[in-house]
C-alpha cells in the first residue's frame, strides 16, 4: 500500500499524536512538534530522522529517499513509501514520532508501536 492513508492511520494511533495543516498539507505531530507531513502525490512523507541517517539514505537509495530543499538544514528526509515494504514504513513513522516527541516521554513507550 504505501499511501498517506495508511500514513494518516499509523500516525494517530501513536501516543498523543495530532493531525494539523502545515502549509495546505496535513502534518502529524507529538506535543507540538511535526513527525511527519503529506505530500500532494498521495505516496511521498516527509519524516523526522536524523542527519546521519538522511545521508546514508539518501546516498544507498535516492530513488526512494530525497533531501527536500526547503529543509535542507533540518534533520527531515522525503520518503517514497510505495517504494518500502510495510515494517519499513512502520518503523520509520515510528522513529519520525520518536524523534520528534521529548525523550522522556518517548521512554514511556519502550516497546514497538506500529506493527
């Protein structure tokens, strides 16, 4: 599947998430901060992730992972989700929402979320 359906029901059903526009784009985020946002295409996210991981990304699969120019400077990296398989596009919403949400509360959630 791969589609911001899927993303959109993923993303709600973590710990305090909230839907919110973003520019006339639907965001996901956790105690304020975004973990994840739309594209128009209906198959391309844009995640939290880490600079070194958007590097490795990027360089192993650029068909799939792109370093979006308006957020170059920010630790965020587009996903092609219809291109990864499901545990991968789990896992990754998961990190994204851990990434973004603050490190104790994160710790209150140990075990895997999105399955």
């Amino acid at each position: 599947m791969g589609t911001t359906d899927e993303l959109r029901e993923w993303a709600l059903s973590l710990p305090e998430a909230v839907e919110e526009g973003h520019w006339g784009k639907r965001s996901y985020r956790v105690r304020g901060k975004i973990f994840a946002v739309e594209r128009e295409d209906g198959v391309t996210v844009l995640l939290k992730t880490t600079k070194e991981q958007r590097e490795a990304d990027t360089t192993l699969a650029p068909h799939i992972f792109r370093i979006p120019e308006t957020f170059s400077h920010l630790a965020f990296i587009l996903v092609r989700m219809d291109l990864i398989d499901r545990d991968e596009r789990a896992g990754r919403i998961e990190k994204a929402w851990r990434l973004a949400a603050p490190k104790s509360f994160a710790k209150l959630y140990p075990d895997r979320l999105l399955r």
